[in-house]
C-alpha cells in the first residue's frame, strides 16, 4: 500500500481520520486512533504516558515563565 493509499483508506481502512471542522490534514502528520473506553486494554498506559507527559511540559513552560519574570 502506498502513503497516499494509507492517507485516502487508513489503517487498514479501518479508520477515516478526518479535522472536525472540515479543514484538510496537515501535510505529512501521522494519526492514530486509540480506543481508551476499555474496547482495548493496551490503550490505557500511553494515554496515561501523554497524559503525564503534556502535564510535565505545561509545568516546565510555568517554570521557565516565572523564572524569566523574575530575571532568572
């Protein structure tokens, strides 16, 4: 299957990723969906994983906001 394959059927045409206002994908993103209501049990620890990850990057960018507020 080629790339444009995958971008125009999906996964295993199992999946249509689709941007909820209509706009087109971006040019060259990957997407997966990741069923998380207990439909696939491998799903719930990287969910847990980018959960805890975005967390650690929203506190690191507070860090370094307030450091630069306070000329450190």
């Amino acid at each position: 299957m080629s790339d444009q394959d995958w971008k125009r059927n999906g996964l295993y045409r199992k999946y249509l990723i689709t941007k909820a206002d209509g706009a087109p994908l971006d040019s060259g993103a990957r997407y997966f969906p990741l069923r998380y209501d207990g439909g696939d049990p491998n799903a719930e620890l990287p969910l847990q994983v980018y959960a805890a990850s975005v967390r650690a990057f929203k506190y690191f960018v507070r860090f370094l906001s307030i450091n630069k507020l306070l000329g450190e």
